[in-house]
C-alpha cells in the first residue's frame, strides 16, 4: 500500500515538474506572495502607528484597516498552504474490480 502510494506521489510531482497544473500552481504562488505583503505591511503600519504620536480620530480607523490586512493575510495564507497541499496529494488508488480484470 505505502509502496502505490509513493509511486502515485512520484507520478504526480513528474506531472507538475512537466506543467501539469501549471496555472493552478503560478495562482497559489501568487496569493503566497500577497499574503506575505499583506502580513509584512500590516506589521509595518502596527509598528508606525506604536511608534508615532497621531490623533486618536486618525488611529482608530488605521487600527481597523492593520486588523482586517492582517487577518486577510493569514487567511489567504492558510488558504495557499491547504491548496498546495491538494495539489501535491497523488491520484487516489483506482478501487479493485470486481471481475478480477484492471
């Protein structure tokens, strides 16, 4: 079992090492490197807005905008490292036949 199992995952990273998938593959980088700005931005905009004396009318809103950037960056990374995975899983296994035949 464990033996098929590796053999389909073998067949599948050839599969994508060939482009099989390609684009579904260039989408997930994509959204791994805007979940990566989206975190290091609202990281930055945390740390200026500690660092700065603003009014309070202005720091609200920023916090709010830090608060959604972060949250958004977090979902749209668990969302790229989920379809990674999915795209990395090997076909299943083909269920047996009944007639003994493939």
């Amino acid at each position: 079992m464990i033996r098929s199992w590796y053999r389909r995952w073998e067949k599948r990273q050839a599969d994508l090492a060939r482009g099989v998938d390609a684009s579904l593959v260039r989408t997930n980088r994509r959204r791994y490197k805007v979940a990566a700005v989206l975190l290091a931005a609202s990281s930055l905009t945390a740390w200026s807005l500690s660092a700065t004396d603003i009014p309070v009318w202005a720091e609200w809103p920023l916090r709010l905008v830090v608060a959604v950037g972060g949250v958004s960056g977090l979902i749209l990374l668990r969302w790229a490292q989920q379809e990674r995975i999915n795209l990395e899983k090997p076909d299943p296994e083909k269920p047996p036949s009944i007639l003994g035949r493939d």
